[in-house]
C-alpha cells in the first residue's frame, strides 16, 4: 500500500483526488459504492507490478475528491467528463477501463461517448446496461428493495443518520455480501435489515473497514446517494449502443446483483452480446458482489491475462 502515491488533479471547476503506481499503459480503475478507490488496492498492485500504470479515482463527492457546489445535481454525465478531463489533464490519450458496480456504468456511458479513448474495458458485478426511464422495471421489484428506497430524498439521508459513518459502511458491506437482493419491510429500514452482531465478511479486515470509514467521514453520502441512486433513469445520450471494443465481464455466482432485473438470464442467455458483441464472461462459483477484495488474487490474473493479450 506504501507503494500506492496519491495526487491531486482540478477537474471542472473541482479538486479530484487519485491514488495512482506503476509506469507502462494505463488502467483507470472506477469504484462503485460503498467503495472508493481503496477497493481497488490489490489490482492496483498487481497491474503495476505487471507492466501497467494503475489510476484509481474517486468520483466528484467521494472520498478525497471535493464535494460538488450542488451534489444533488450530480449525473453520470459529470462523472464521465470528470473522467476525460482527468486523463486530458495527466496527458494520457487511450486507457483500458475496469469499473465496478455503478463505476461500470461509468465507463459503459463513457466508451459510448468517447471510443477514440477506450482500448478495452472490464467491469465486475455489473454487466453492460440500457438506461432511460423504461429500463428500469419499478412494478417488478420489491416495494422495500434498497435501490427504491435510496431513490426516495431523504430517506437515506435519515436512515443512515441513525447511525455513525463506520456503521453505515460495515452494514452496506454486509448487505451487499450476501446472495438475496436487499428488501425491507414497510416498517423497516434498510439499515434495520443487519444485526449489530454480523460480523464481517472473512477478507474484509477492520483495517479495510476503519479506511473505508475514515474517507467516507471526509466526503459524507450526499454525491453517493444521487449517483448512482437518485440519478439512475439518466441516458446515455447516443444512437448506437454498442460497445465497440474488446471486454470482460466477471460476476460471482453468488453475487445479489444477478437477482436485479433479470440480470442473470441477461448475461447467461447471451442477450448482453447484442450490445457488447467482443466480451468474454467469467463466473467465479463464491464470489459475491465484492469480488475484486474477496478473491483478489483470481481477479487480478483474470485482468491481467486480459490486457496482456490487448498490448
């Protein structure tokens, strides 16, 4: 970790915060959430020490990077123009992207806009996605599905005040651990749904939990919960969805983002071909939605092997 440096980049207007190693091409690795760059330590390492520079930021709102004038405003379009500003900023031309969780939509949108700028990409936990409001099947999901519930202004925001930022972290690991969608009842919340007693998942360490904690202090929820949650019908804005360039998916079989929207027969059918038509998929049998800390060392080969055959 000592081996990781950190910098600093003013990105429209904001101060961006990334944690960058290695010298060679560049990977640009995108988190979701509750992660943040940290999530991204093991194949940071292990991409340098294989020949690549590794650059990890976080979002507008996140982490280090500075809060946004209006959170509330925040789209997945800011996040994609952050992205060619910084890399424009660092004189960096073309970049491989791995994304996770709603950091997949990320780079989907942004290999849409910019694919002059993409040599590839991978993604975990999430496969490609149409956006727009008649993507999103509402009256299919579960009243109480935490997606629903963090869309809702407010409730979040008075949910997680309940509790201190370390609990809020830990109970979201937790959740998101696990194999079943996250549904509360009508007189619950979704922080009601863990018991104080859970203990963490077996790789997730209290080191990793109080850094998590500690960067989640500095930046608060509010860009977290607009993006990806409350910003989530936004489109991508271009004709051809298609994504053009070589691909990876990997999922874990036990991962509760299969459960979400048909996910699963999405990928295992095929269907997600008709628009990423050059991706290869890979399954790990126990991995869950974390897959990149829980089983870092079969991620990192599977991104390894995968830009070693693109370079």
């Amino acid at each position: 970790m000592e081996k990781i440096h950190h910098n600093y980049v003013n990105v429209r207007g904001l101060k961006l915060h990334f944690a960058e190693i290695g010298t060679g091409p560049v990977v640009v690795f995108l988190h979701g959430f509750p992660e943040i760059w940290y999530s991204w330590r093991h194949q940071m390492i292990a991409v340098a020490d294989a020949g690549f520079r590794a650059i990890a930021p976080d979002f507008r709102g996140y982490g280090l990077s500075e809060l946004p004038t209006y959170p509330e405003l925040t789209t997945f379009k800011d996040l994609v123009d952050d992205l060619l500003d910084m890399i424009d900023s660092l004189d960096i031309h073309k970049v491989f992207l791995v994304g996770k969780d709603f950091g997949a939509r990320v780079v989907f949108h942004f290999a849409l806009l910019h694919p002059n700028r993409v040599l590839a990409l991978a993604t975990l936990g999430v496969p490609f996605l149409l956006t727009g409001p008649g993507t999103f099947p509402q009256d299919l999901l579960p009243k109480g599905f935490y997606v629903l519930r963090w869309q809702e202004p407010g409730r979040a925001e008075a949910d997680f005040g309940r509790f201190d930022t370390k609990t809020v972290v830990k109970n979201i690991y937790i959740l998101f651990s696990g194999s079943e969608l996250p549904v509360a009842k009508d007189d619950e919340e979704i922080m009601d749904l863990v018991d104080p007693s859970t203990p963490l998942p077996a790789w997730f360490t209290e080191e990793d939990l109080a850094n998590y904690a500690s960067l989640y202090e500095n930046s608060g929820f509010q860009t977290a919960l607009q993006v990806p949650y409350r910003a989530w019908l936004e489109e991508y804005g271009v004709e051809d969805i298609k994504i053009k360039v070589p691909s990876l998916l990997v999922m874990g079989e036990k991962d509760y983002a299969l459960k979400f929207g048909g996910f699963e027969h999405f990928i295992s059918s095929g269907m997600v071909k008709e628009y990423v038509p050059n991706l290869e998929i890979t399954f790990l049998p126990e991995g869950s939605h974390f897959v990149q800390e829980q089983f870092p060392q079969q991620v990192n080969q599977l991104i390894i092997n995968f830009l070693n055959k693109l370079v």
